[in-house]
C-alpha cells in the first residue's frame, strides 16, 4: 500500500462534529481530501456530522452568534499495518458570511489536545487551529467554537465551511507516520463537497 494511502487511511476518522441541545438535527458533509509524503499523492473523502445553531433572524446592525460543538474523538493507532505516532498543526477554516461584520471568536472545552487551541480572524476567515501533537490511539474533543456577528442593513447571513478545492483548502492537517522505524510526515488539504448552508439568519 502507498504511504500516501496509508495516511489516508489513518486520517478519516480524525474530526467529526456532534449535535449540541439546542442545534437542529446535524447534516453530513463529504469533505475531499488530498494527502501527500514522499512524493506520493492520494486522493479520499472523509465524512463528517456537522451541528451548527444560529437564530433564525435579527435586527439591522443586531448581534448573531453561531456556535459549533464538536464531539469527542479517537486518533487511530495505526492503519495498514502502520503505526500513527501523531496529528498536528490542525486547521479549520470558517468564512465570515456576507451581510455580516466579524465581532469576536471565542472558544471553551476541549481535552486531549496536546497544546492549547487558538481561534483568530486571518483575512477573511475565521481559523480554529490545534497544534498538537494527539497521539495515535488517543483521545481527545476540540473545544466549542462561538463566533460573534453583526449583521449589515438587510439581507441573509448564511454560514458555511471553508474551502473551495486543493489550491484554497478548509481543512489542513498534518499526520506523522511511521515507516521502516522512521517518522515521515504526510500533509492533507481539502474542501467540502458538496458545502452545504449550516445556518441561514435573516435580517429584518
């Protein structure tokens, strides 16, 4: 097997997203991924629940605040015979919609991590990241992301996932394989496919 593949299929279970108490029910999301090491590239999809609560409107210039809760997780141990050591440096991005301003990010929760997660506005989007290192076999719940809107004069504001293909990914990561004893890094980068609306808010 490929080591490209191999990581691939260490990589699948990594994130998914569970329902918080007041969310609707949570949609699947197919995200396709590319992974690359030692100059092998293999393409896969990952399929992902994702719960997002946002209300349903607001006034003009009002506040609007989406939250995401992920749900607890395990890192795989080891797949294709492979040994997972470990995945870091793990990025999501989430763009601030249109007739909306970005106001704050905060996050809570989450254990496991093996470093302190951070969420910032960079460019247009809002980016969780998660150092790491999560050790294979471990494990470990990203923390509630909240982030905090004003809404523009009129109009929707409709929240989606980062991510429009390989070359402008919403999902990065990295995940350290080891091969004949040595550790080999393997990057994957994707995007959701189909994106679908999470949230919609009207204004009014």
């Amino acid at each position: 097997m490929k080591l490209a593949a191999i990581t691939a299929a260490a990589l699948v279970p990594v994130l998914v997203f569970a329902t918080t108490a007041s969310a609707a029910a949570p949609q699947t999301v197919t995200y396709k991924l590319r992974a690359s090491a030692v100059g092998q590239t293999t393409d896969f999809t990952l399929d992902q629940g994702v719960d997002a609560a946002a209300p349903a409107g607001v006034a003009p210039n009002g506040t609007v605040a989406v939250t995401i809760d992920p749900a607890p997780n395990t890192i795989p141990s080891e797949a294709g015979g492979r040994q997972v050591r470990e995945i870091k440096g793990l990025a999501l991005r989430l763009p601030v919609p249109a007739n909306s301003t970005f106001r704050s990010a905060s996050l809570s929760g989450g254990s496991g991590l093996g470093g302190t997660p951070t969420i910032a506005l960079q460019g247009s989007d809002v980016v969780l990241n998660v150092p790491g290192p999560i050790k294979g076999g471990a494990a470990f719940e990203l923390p509630t992301v909240t982030i905090g809107l004003q809404a523009g004069a009129s109009g929707t504001i409709t929240t989606k996932l980062g991510g429009t293909g390989y070359d402008a990914p919403g999902l990065t990561f990295t995940a350290v394989v080891a091969v004949l004893g040595f550790p080999v890094n393997a990057a994957a980068k994707g995007y959701p496919d189909p994106s679908p609306v999470l949230t919609t808010t009207t204004i009014g």
